[in-house]
C-alpha cells in the first residue's frame, strides 16, 4: 500500500520537480497571542528559533523592515502562474486590502512531503503571526537562500536548526539551511523559501495568491472571484475561527447528528486503545508509516465511527463547540497552543477518557499511551459535531 501523505494536499497537476498544492482544502491563519511580541522575553524567546545570520552573504538592508501586517481571509492556487490580469483585478476588487502572491506546491523537506511556498520576504511577512513576521533575522536567512520550517516540523517531526536538509521534489533535492522555526499561520504549508531558491528549484512561479479582505464574507467573496479566475485555479476560504459557544449553546446528545452517539464515542475510544504503544511519528496517520502523531491518531479513531476529521490539529479543533475542559466528557478531544512561534495556534491534540485521563501521542520519543491531563497552555475541549464534520468534507 502506498504510503499516505502527511496532509492530504490534493493535486492539481504534475510539473517537472514538485507537484503543484491543490488550494482546495481549508487552511488557516493564527490570530492574537499569549504575549506582547514587543516584550524583551518575546524577542529573546524568537532568537532561539532563528539559525545564526553572521556567516550569511545578504546585507541587513536585503529585507524591507516590516510593514503594515494584513490578515489573509482567502487563499487561491492554480496548476502555473496566475495571469497578470488576473491578480491586478484581485488587487483592486472592492474591500481588497492587500494581495501577496507566492509561489505553492507539495514538495520535499527533510524527506518529508510538505505545503512548500517561495516568497517575498520583504512583503510576506507582513500576511504571517507577528512573531515571524517581526523577526528580521528570519527574512534575512530565508532571503539569503535558507528554508524556514514551522515549529512543529523542527520540534516533533526532528529536523534540526541550523541542520543541512534536502528540498525539492521526488525526483530532485538540493541541500538547503534550516535558517528558522516559524509558522506561518497557513494550515498545510510546514516550509517557506525565496522566490529565488523556488526558481531554482523549478517550482511554479506566481501560482497562487492570498487575499485579504477584512469586511467581506470569504464565501461571498470567492463566489464573486471565480468569475476572473482561470478555470484550474481553485479558492478558498482562510477561516481562523474556532465556535466558542454560549454556555449551554452544546447540542444534547440525541440531537441528531450534531454530536456523537454514545456508540461512536464508545467506537473512537475503543479504536484509540488499540493504538497504544506505536510510535509517535510526525506526519504518522497509519501503520504504513509506523507511527502515529497527535492529529493523526484522531483521525484514525474517529474514522472507525465514520467521521472524517481534518489532518491536522488546527483543523479538528474547528470540527465542534469548544468548551471548557471542566465540561468535557469522554470522546471530547482537548486542544493546546502550545507552538511559540505562533501563540494561539492550535498544535496539539490528544482524546478525552475522562476522570483527568486521556490517550495521545505526546511527541518525538514517545508512543502512543495514556496520560494524566494537562491544562498547560490549554484551550479547551472539543464536542465533536459529526453533522459539521460532514459539512466540511463536501
């Protein structure tokens, strides 16, 4: 059997070094923080995840200072580059407030299969989570021909700061610094590089845009944009939002497929159990790949009962009503934040048993076991909603 890829990044095309990422599933962007980024302990805590700039060949002039950060709402990607026309009709479409356009496809870091975009670092940091965007050290490594990866992929998927990694496609890889942890914000994309290093890679230049449109509905918005895009190219929405209900606002559980039966609940756990003592793997979703990791050992449980959740944690967090851990109940997933390049980004997830018990796989080193709960860096619980699931499946 063939081995799953990490996310599922459908293609929209096959092109000579990597295979161009498919913008038809969701992503998201992080909002807010636990901590001023203009603190001294935030700036100290944002050079630990930067590799040493002293040795590199670009000046600190190469990077334009950051400016104005634009929140990005809609994200489009086709198969080559979007026509001209095109992106300065997007650019002056009423309520547009800022258009970047990057370079996007499913590539290979570190052997893993990944979102993979080349940038502008002087114009996209300003559409990332102001950690990254305010690092300066960062753009200057990426512009100088680095790969900035996000927190995650460094931390649980082993990839070392500093460490020489190959990048490109299946075919060809060319060795390349990881000059910096950060996350961008955008579900499905765990690396970032230059337009430079990009074209040289032979990647799709100019393929995709995002597009932020703070007044608009994203919905409404890309119905109106499918009029000027090319046919191959595809929207969608960059939905950061997570259901915070009203207390009391949480369905019953007979409430017609709003929330789990007490048979799926019984079925997730069950199916969860079975997996203790594998591996923890990053990018694990199966046994193919020997190993499971957080979001993926919550896709697996789930699907037993029928519900297809999201890949990664982000996502599965926006699957339900988040509710306070004091109100979970077993088959709730607990969600943490717990990424520093990114505070509020969702990046861990494990499966609620109750009585201050849950089963995750907890990190690099590890298996899949039962814990005692945590509620460092928590952010609640998530009453998963089969009827939404479904909704966001279609």
């Amino acid at each position: 059997m063939a081995k799953p890829n990490r996310r599922v990044l459908p293609t929209i095309i096959g092109v000579s070094v990597v295979t161009t990422l498919a913008a038809n599933v969701t992503v998201l962007v992080v909002r807010g923080g636990d901590e001023p980024v203009g603190t001294p302990a935030a700036a100290e805590q944002r050079a630990r995840y930067v590799a040493a700039s002293g040795a590199m060949s670009v000046s600190p002039t190469a990077v334009a200072p950051l400016g104005k950060r634009l929140e990005p709402h809609v994200m489009v990607a086709a198969p080559s580059t979007l026509p001209a026309d095109v992106v300065q009709k997007v650019r002056g479409a009423k309520g547009v407030k800022g258009v970047e356009v990057v370079d996007a496809v499913q590539g290979v870091v570190a052997g893993k299969q990944v979102g993979l975009m080349g940038v502008n670092p002087s114009t996209f940091r300003n559409y990332t989570p102001k950690p990254t965007a305010k690092s300066d050290s960062l753009w200057r490594n990426v512009a100088s021909g680095d790969v900035a990866i996000s927190f995650t992929m460094g931390s649980d998927g082993g990839v070392e700061l500093g460490s020489q990694v190959p990048v490109g496609g299946k075919r060809r890889q060319s060795p390349m610094r990881v000059g910096a942890y950060a996350t961008m914000g955008i579900g499905d994309v765990d690396a970032v590089i230059s337009h430079s290093t990009a074209k040289a890679l032979g990647m799709p230049t100019g393929n995709a845009m995002l597009i932020s449109v703070p007044k608009a509905e994203p919905k409404a918005f890309i119905k109106k944009l499918r009029k000027v895009l090319p046919k191959s190219a595809k929207a969608v929405a960059v939905n950061p939002e997570i259901d915070f209900p009203e207390t009391g606002e949480v369905p019953e559980a007979n409430a017609n497929g709003q929330v789990m039966t007490a048979q799926q609940v019984r079925t997730v756990i069950k199916a969860a159990y079975t997996r203790l003592g594998w591996p923890y793997v990053w990018g694990g979703e199966s046994e193919a790949e020997g190993g499971y990791d957080c979001s993926g050992l919550m896709q697996y449980a789930f699907a037993k009962a029928g519900i297809r959740l999201p890949r990664v944690a982000a996502d599965q967090a926006r699957t339900g009503w988040v509710i306070p851990y004091g109100k979970a109940e077993p088959g709730d997933m607990l969600i943490w934040a717990n990424d520093p390049t990114a505070p509020g980004y969702i990046s861990h997830i494990a499966l609620y048993l109750g009585e201050g018990k849950m089963i995750a796989a907890p990190r690099r080193g590890t298996v899949v076991q039962v814990q005692n709960v945590y509620t460092r860096n928590m952010r609640g619980a998530v009453r998963v909603s089969p009827r939404h699931v479904s909704s966001m499946n279609r």
